[in-house]
C-alpha cells in the first residue's frame, strides 16, 4: 500500500511539473514575439542599410534619428541578433514558422552588422609590457572607410574589443561560421596583450588590463567582461567544437623583465587567463563590505613610459593607487556574476559556485529596490534617476542588462536566481504593456517615458530590451522538466548534486535506467521527472 501510495504522489507530482512546462513555455514564446518585434521595430528606425550607419538617438515625436553610434553602442545591436537567434533555435521544434520567418533573416542581419562594425577598424603599432606588435582593433569612432578608422593611443580600449569579442563566438556557436571565431580570437590575444604581466618584488605579476592601451587606470570594465568568453573559447577547444592544430604562443616576463615564450593548447591558455583575471579583479576591485565592485584603481603618475631591452621596446608598469575607487555600476557586478557561474561551469570547482551564491544575492539586494504601484509590489534595477538618493549607485538599460545575463548564466546553479529573473520578468512586462511607443521602451519601466527620454530615445538602451526578453525565452525553456530518458536516468544516476524537492541530498550509486525509482529529482538545479 505505501508503494502504491508513493507511486501516486510521484505520478501527481509529474502532472504539476508538467502543467508548469506548459506555462512555462507560453511565457517564452510571449517573449520571444515581444522581443522580435522590438528588434524589427528598432532595426527600422535606427538602422541605415543603404550608408550602412547606426544612429544612437531616435525623437520619439519627430520620427528623427541623429549622431551616429560609437562601436560601443553598436555592440548591442550584435548582441540582440544573437540573443534573438538563439531564442529562435530554442523555439524551433514548437514554433517552426516563426523560425522560418525570422532565423535567416536575423542571420543575415548579423553578417550586414559585422560587415559594417568594420568602419570602425583601424590598424597601429603598439609597444605593450611584451613587446612591439600591430594590430586592428576597433575604435571609438566610426570612420568614412572599412579597416580606415584612428585607433592609437585613446581612442580604442580593451572593453569595447571584449564586447565585440563576445558577440562573435556566440555568433560562431550560432551559425558555424568560422570567420566570426577567427575574428574573436584575434581581439582576445590583442586584449590580453594589455594584461599587466610585469612583476613585482615577489615575482608576481602586478595584472590588470588598463582601460585601454592609452591609459593607466585599471577598470573592472576592462578586466572581467572577457572572462566569460575566455571560458566559452575553452569550451570551444576542449570539447572539440574547433580543431585546436597548434595550440596558443604567448609571451610572459620573467624576473628580469626579459619575455619568455610559453606555448600552451589553446583549451588551457584561455581557461588559466580567465582565472587569473576573476582572481586579480576579485582581489583588487571588491568591497568586501557589501560584496560589490568598484568601477576601478587609478595611477599615481599618470604617465605612460617605454624602455628597449636587448632591441625589443617594452611598455612599462605604473603604480596604482592602493585603494580602489569610483561608482559601483551595475554591469561591473554583473561580469562577475556571469563570470563566477561559467567557471563553476567549466571546472566544477565549488569556489565559484560560492561565488556565484553571494555576489548574485548581494548583488540583486544592492541594485533593486521594491516599489508598489496599485496592489502590486515590483522590484525594478536602479536607474541613474536614482542617483539623486544613491550617489554611489548607477544602473542604465544596458548596464543593467548585463547583470541581468549574470543572473541568467548563474540559474542553473543557484536556485534562488529564479526569483531574481520572475521578479525582472514582471517590470519588464510593466514597462511594455504600460509605456510601449513604436517598439521602444523607457528608460525607467516604472515611471515610463521622461522628456529627455522622447527627444533622445537610445539605441543602446532599447536594444537591451530585446535581449532581455530573448534571454528570457532560452531561460524558461531550460526551467521544463525532463522526463525519463536514458540520457536523464543516466544523468541522475551519475551526479553528484541529485536533490528531492525538500532540498535534501538523495544518495547517489551506479545503477541502471530501469532501477532509478520514480519521482521528482532537482539535479544540479534541474527538475527532472522520473515515471
């Protein structure tokens, strides 16, 4: 009787778990056409196919579009194709017209995107803490010819190169093409070029990627930002999606400031720069009090100096300011958060999954605020409105979006980042059923549109909102319930992180799939129904 008993509760268990698949993907797929036609929209307005420009602002009442974009602004264009085109193939099975409809399209409306962040590439010689080298990054400004842009000295830095970066391997992983992965390898050796890998009297590296190779302050925006695609290109290699012929050369110094060639395979050279990058911002930029990152540390001097050793011209080191300094904005949290989940993910190390649980709680207590409107209580990200109160506090669309991809990264492994994201999904849903104006959002969800916000409406900030509800749709589809497959009973027959549903540990031994007994598993973070 009591077997019978259990094996009721467990095939009712099913049935709920199933109920909420189903609302669970109407959710996504509401996002996904939400997300679509904001992308459509914003494309229309702001984007010039014909002189192949990108406008940063959009009248809201003159249905006027002004100044041109930095390439920072235009990375977020990359990166709501993406986030749409990855919604897409998530959807494909059960929504297989929309694909059709939208995929190719959004395809070739990266390859257009790419083709034209070209304009702002540019070529130069650069003496780094390594050597004398040339390269082609991309500068701030948009230049009247592809590869013809001014990129010396102040006018490219690391961070907008590892946006770039970004956006490209999750191109390559979307399309294949392996274009986009050569491409983003080349920026990441120019980016890691700017690590500071002098030593000090320890013989350690002082570490750190200046804001750019015109400057000597170190930012958190110019060092995690590429931790998360230092993880995926290890991914890439050590799971054999690319063909790793020849491994990675590099220089590093030695105590005597002489460079030293290493040659590791590129799985483990882009797996041990990431860690030691998240290890110096964690150690440097951190306020231990409250958990949150600082915007950097700023040099004593200032100056920038070279010396040549043995006819090689070497950049040299700058002391810092011992203390960091600076606003605590939302997206030098949010790197972390990603970071901190992608690590746990690539080494099972349980380190960064402690990471992953208090920077992610303490960062959502820190940005959010609760607000009531009628009946309902919300809790919307900080707004630079807020500044007026939190002088140490910034958050902007694009900002906040990045920390809102954290908290999407790190889901699967902290369950309580569930309800971070279900409370983001009812602002965002505020804000557009509220305050939609042709296809664009407010800057405050909340409060909706302000006068500036109608004159100057951001591409940048709009763009984030297509990406917001697109990471949205592969979220709540990795929250469905998988049911008893050989690859699931397997899985739970093999993990270590098998829970029940009280959040107690169940034990764990090899057995076969016809042995797994029925019922409702959490493995590592994931429902999964055994019937």
């Amino acid at each position: 009787m009591k077997k019978i008993l259990l094996t009721i509760i467990a095939f009712a268990s099913v049935i709920t778990l199933l109920a909420q698949d189903n609302d669970a993907k109407e959710l996504a797929q509401r996002n996904l056409e939400r997300a679509l036609m904001m992308n459509d929209s914003i494309f229309d307005a702001m984007y010039d196919q014909r002189n192949k420009k990108l406008y940063f602002y959009y009248n809201m009442e003159t249905k006027q579009r002004t100044d041109i974009v930095s390439v920072w602004e235009f990375t977020a264009a990359l990166e709501a194709v993406n986030s749409v085109l990855e919604a897409l193939n998530t959807v494909k099975d059960d929504m297989p017209d929309v694909y059709e409809e939208y995929y190719e399209k959004n395809v070739k409306r990266f390859e257009r995107l790419y083709n034209d962040i070209g304009y702002y590439r540019g070529t130069f010689s650069l003496a780094s803490y390594t050597g004398r080298n040339t390269w082609s990054p991309y500068g701030v400004h948009r230049s009247n010819n592809i590869g013809g842009a001014n990129v010396a000295g102040i006018e490219n830095v690391y961070d907008d190169q590892m946006w770039i970066i970004r956006e490209l391997i999750r191109a390559y992983r979307i399309t294949g093409k392996s274009a986009y992965l050569t491409r983003a390898e080349e920026l990441t050796r120019y980016v890691l070029d700017g690590w500071d890998c002098v030593r000090n009297a320890d013989g350690e590296e002082y570490g750190g990627i200046t804001w750019g190779p015109g400057y000597t302050s170190k930012h958190a925006c110019s060092n995690s930002p590429i931790i998360s695609p230092l993880v995926w290109l290890h991914e890439i290699y050590a799971n054999g999606e690319a063909n790793d012929r020849n491994g990675q050369d590099y220089y590093e110094l030695d105590n005597n400031g002489i460079r030293v060639a290493i040659h590791k395979s590129k799985a483990d050279f882009y797996l041990d720069f990431a860690k030691k990058i998240y290890a110096w911002q964690r150690k440097t930029l951190i306020n231990n009090a409250n958990g949150i990152y600082y915007d950097g540390i700023w040099s004593i001097t200032g100056d920038i100096t070279t010396h040549t050793t043995d006819g090689v011209e070497y950049r040299d080191h700058v002391d810092s300011n011992a203390n960091p300094q600076g606003t605590y904005h939302t997206y030098n949290t949010g790197t972390m958060v990603s970071a901190a989940a992608d690590l746990y993910r690539a080494t099972g190390d349980e380190y960064y999954l402690q990471e992953l649980e208090t920077t992610a709680t303490k960062a959502y207590n820190f940005f959010t605020a609760s607000k009531r409107i009628g009946a309902v209580r919300y809790r919307p990200m900080i707004t630079a409105e807020d500044r007026s109160t939190n002088p140490s506090k910034n958050g902007n669309p694009w900002f906040n979006q990045v920390l809102f991809r954290g908290f999407v990264a790190g889901a699967p492994y902290y369950g309580t980042i569930n309800n971070y994201l279900k409370e983001y999904q009812k602002v965002l849903d505020y804000g557009f059923d509220n305050h939609r104006w042709l296809g664009f959002l407010p800057v405050n969800l909340m409060e909706g549109w302000g006068a500036n916000d109608t004159s100057k409406c951001s591409v940048q900030y709009t763009f984030s909102r297509v990406s917001e509800y697109a990471l949205l749709v592969s979220y709540y589809y990795s929250t469905l319930t998988a049911i008893r497959q050989p690859a699931v009973a397997q899985q739970v027959a093999g993990s270590k992180g098998v829970y029940n549903l009280n959040g107690q540990k169940v034990a764990v031994r090899l057995f076969a799939e016809s042995d797994v007994p029925a019922g409702v598993y959490l493995v590592n973070g994931r429902k999964v129904a055994m019937r």
